[in-house]
C-alpha cells in the first residue's frame, strides 16, 4: 500500500523545524496558467522572489501520488512541461494519491497541504469565489469553504473579477474568514487594484499582518484562513475601461451561447486574454509578483 504521506523537499525540510520562514506556492499556474515555456520561467522567478525576501519556496504538488511540499528542479520542469499533469482542488487529493495520479495544487488543495506541512504563509493570485449568477447556478468556488478550515494566511490579489465580489466577501465573512486590506481600504479586483469594495482592516507593515496572526493564534477558536489583499500596483493593472468593456462582452456572449457551469470560468479568462491582447495576462503576473514579495516578507515578519 503507498505510503500518504507529506514528501518535503531537503530545503523545506531543513527549514520548518528550525523556524527560517517558509512560503508556499501553487502549481496550478505552472502547468495549466501559462503557456510554455513562460510557465516554467515564471515559476522558478517566483521560487527566487520568495529567496530574495528571505525566504524558503514550497511550490506544492502532486507526483506519482505522493503529495510534495517542495519541488526540485526536474519536479519543476516535469509540472511544466507534461501534458498528463492534472488540475486537483482538494478534494481531488484522495482519488490521486490512491492511484498515483500528477497533479498541479489549486488554491484550496495548496492551502490544505500547506497546512498540514506547518507551513504558515502562502501566496497566490486570485482566489475562487460566489460566482455571477449564483441564484441559478448554486456555483462557488471550494476554496472558500476550505478556507474557513484551513489556519493558514493567503496572500493574494483578491478574487478573480469575472465573479460576483461582493457575494463572495459576503459569503466570506458568513463563513469567518478575515480579510485585511495591504496598504488599501478597498478589496483589490484581481487584474484591478480596486474592485469598489471597501474593506473593514487596512494593514500597512508586514509586521503589522504577523501581529494579527499571533493575536488569532493566541485566541484559539475556529481553524479558519487570513486573507492579505494585497492590489496590484495601478501602474500595473489592466485598464479598467478595457477590462469592463471586455468583460461584459463576453458575459453576454455566454447568455446567447448557453455557456454555463465549469465551463464560463475558462470561458472568460481566454476572452479577456484575447480581447485585451495579452494584457490580462501581464496583470495577472503583475499581481502574483507583488503577492510573493510580500508574502515573503510577511513569513520573515512572523
């Protein structure tokens, strides 16, 4: 029978019992994110910029159904660059590890395995939310309840903003995950630096995020995430005429096609991708930059 558990690499090994700041990163941007082979490239920039903060990077992923918090560089090239590489959500992390199944981690098999390693600070992206519609569908998105499970801080540029924001800060605070604003006193809208909501905690040090850490950690209670929304620098953000433009041309293109359930996620990123020609793109990269830094220097803070 194989064996289940964590396989950390030797730098993270190294670093966890003695307390050196660890950050973890999903492998979902890697091999299903990005085209090759800017996606390997990517991946080992944002492996530097955790090391560049003083860091140790814990890209997470799943190889031959062992679950590994930590990739070698050949584990890096193989997520990369293999085609049978799946797309796991934590609840996928069974069925893989029992057939020894690949499998780059989304946000909520990231953030659980993450966890469960010790591992206290992780970086990403956009997060899974209340998608449009929501009345219809019943469609959200499990990083959210997984989230309220899961005592981990989440770096990240708010939510992707082809979902409905403020039923997904709605259902957040319903489930009692915190959110602070970096730097900010409005939720930052994912390829935007501001989605229009406002946001009841601003933070505006690393040291500040650590200290609201050890206060949660000293009250005990629910094991529930931290949300550092973190915005993209508006010099960086995709144009907010494009990107409503854009946006709400492919939500009504999704009416008149019947497009609905899993398939409007992917269906509009790829528009917004080449409808703003790659520029969605580029702020998406923009977004995860400035959320490894920082959540480098928010685990160095702790």
């Amino acid at each position: 029978m194989p064996s289940h558990e964590l396989v950390l690499s030797e730098e993270v090994w190294e670093a966890l019992p003695t307390r050196r700041p660890v950050v973890a990163l999903e492998s979902t941007i890697i091999a299903h994110g990005l085209p090759r082979p800017r996606n390997l490239a990517v991946a080992e920039e944002l492996e530097e910029l955790v090391r560049a903060g003083g860091a140790v990077p814990a890209t997470v992923a799943v190889l031959d159904g062992r679950a590994h918090i930590g990739l070698e560089k050949s584990q890096l090239e193989r997520i990369a660059g293999d085609n049978g590489v799946r797309k796991l959500g934590h609840r996928d992390l069974a069925p893989a590890l029992a057939t020894g199944a690949s499998g780059a981690t989304t946000v909520s098999a990231t953030a659980f395995l993450a966890a469960r390693a010790g591992i206290r600070v992780f970086a990403t992206g956009g997060l899974g939310g209340v998608h449009r519609e929501w009345c219809e569908t019943q469609d959200e998105s499990a990083d959210l309840r997984l989230l309220a499970q899961t005592r981990i801080t989440v770096v990240c540029a708010g939510v992707k903003s082809i979902l409905d924001v403020p039923a997904t800060l709605q259902r957040l605070e319903t489930l009692g995950v915190g959110i602070l604003g970096y730097d900010t006193d409005h939720f930052p809208g994912f390829y935007l630096a501001s989605s229009g909501q406002p946001v009841d905690w601003t933070v505006r040090t690393p040291e500040e995020v650590a200290a609201v850490m050890a206060a949660r950690n000293s009250l005990g209670g629910p094991e529930s995430a931290l949300i550092v929304a973190n915005p993209v620098p508006e010099s960086e953000q995709l144009d907010p005429a494009l990107h409503d433009r854009v946006l709400g041309e492919a939500l009504d293109e999704c009416r008149e096609r019947g497009i609905s359930g899993q398939a409007v996620t992917p269906f509009l990123l790829d528009c917004l991708m080449r409808q703003t020609e790659g520029a969605s793109l580029e702020a998406n990269l923009a977004a995860v930059r400035g959320n490894v830094r920082l959540a480098a220097r928010i685990a160095a803070a702790l």
